[in-house]
C-alpha cells in the first residue's frame, strides 16, 4: 500500500485495460484485428495465426515485435490495421477527468500502442489535452514494455525523476522494470490478459482492481499530501 504520495511529481499511465476496464472489450476487437493480420501475413488459418500471436506477445512484449524481428513486418501498416476498430464502447468507461486533473503535476502516457490510437482514445474518454505527452511505442524505436530499452526511452524523452514519479499498468510484468528505476508502482489487477504476477510481488506498491476506485479513494485520503 503506497502510505504517502507527497513525493510524487509525474502521473505515468498505460493506456489500454489501464485508463479503461477490460470490459469495455476493445481488447476483443484488437485481438481479432491482430490474429487476422497474422493470418494474412503469413498465410495461416485462425487456430494457428492465434497461436503466432500470442507466442510473440510473450516472447517479445507485443506480436508487432516478433513479426518485426522475423518478418520485417511495417509497423506504420500494422498498428494502422489492428487499430481499425470502433471505440463506442468506451462511452461505458468510468471518466477520470475530474480526478486526473485534481493530481499535481505532470501527466504521462506510456503504451506500447501508437500515438495516433491513444490520441483517439483519450477523445473517447474526454481526457483530451490533459496530458503532456505520449510516449509511444514508435518513439521507444519499437522496444516494448517490459523492455529496458522503453523505460530509456520515457526517462530520456520525458525528464521525469523516477524517483518522483508514479507508474500505473495493468500488466504487472510491464511494473518491474520501473520499480528497479524507483517508481512507485500501481497494479490496475483486473484481469487483462497477461495481467497475473510472476516472480513475487517485490515490485507491486500498490494493486487495485480499478484506477477509478483508486483514485476516487487516494484523492480522498491523501488530499491533503496532494495538495502541498
């Protein structure tokens, strides 16, 4: 449990099942959109692009990543075609303006999506304009989360002290390397795939089972830390 958030200057967030619940069901649609560019990459039937998929999301942090690696795959071409998918659905996400905008200092995005998907969502969500930037996963020169590389890129791109920073993500493997940097870490544990822990919890500082209830509480407890 975080005690204190006094020393906390910059808000990181992920942005899929993160600023939204997985029940929303954009993952649904992403998932199909993906294993379909699979398949036609490479000439597969659905069982089997399914199972490329998901053993490049494990092996390399997102199927674009291994398709990269081992196809060449455009990943301007990919991430315009898995992204093709409406976003009515997030008109039933909870809205966390009003909460975000009450927490002092610098707000971030951190996906392993692309800046024109997030930019779409968070127009969805009515939280346009209320971040400083987005770091994308064309600017972390395609080096997903969990990897080294993407929290080099956030720190060098953003400025951010770790140390003074806070990081939310669903995915509680994509936590660790933020932890070993000095973030407080938030585990949005609501059962997003790949979301489960592995290796301990050491690197968890807080879990909730849904941003909104987090905020709504912390804002509430520790308002007075925020506001100093």
């Amino acid at each position: 449990m975080v005690k204190s958030l006094a020393h906390v200057e910059n808000w990181v967030f992920d942005l899929d099942n993160t600023l939204y619940p997985p029940e929303c069901g954009l993952y649904q649609y992403m998932d199909e959109r993906i294993r379909n560019f699979v398949g036609r990459l490479l000439d597969l039937p659905d069982d089997e692009a399914h199972r490329v998929q998901k053993s490049y999301f494990r092996s390399h942090g997102t199927t674009l990543a291994g398709l990269m690696a081992d196809h060449g795959t455009d990943p301007y071409e990919y991430l315009e075609d898995v992204h093709a998918f409406p976003l009515e659905k997030l008109a039933n996400a909870p809205r966390h303006r009003e909460n975000l905008t009450a927490l002092p200092g610098r707000k971030i995005i951190f996906t392993n999506a692309d800046a024109p998907y997030a930019a779409k969502v968070l127009k969805e969500l009515d939280l346009e304009n209320l971040f400083d930037i987005v770091v994308d996963i064309h600017a972390c020169d395609y080096n997903p989360k969990p990897a080294e590389a993407a929290y080099d890129t956030l720190f060098r791109m953003t400025g951010i002290d770790p140390e003074k920073s806070i990081f939310f993500e669903d995915q509680a493997r994509n936590l660790a390397p933020a932890k070993k940097r000095g973030m407080t870490t938030v585990w949005i544990n609501n059962g997003s795939d790949l979301g489960h822990l592995s290796g301990g919890e050491d690197h968890i500082d807080d879990e909730t089972h849904c941003l909104a209830h987090w905020l709504d509480n912390v804002i509430e407890t520790q308002k007075i830390q925020l506001a100093r």
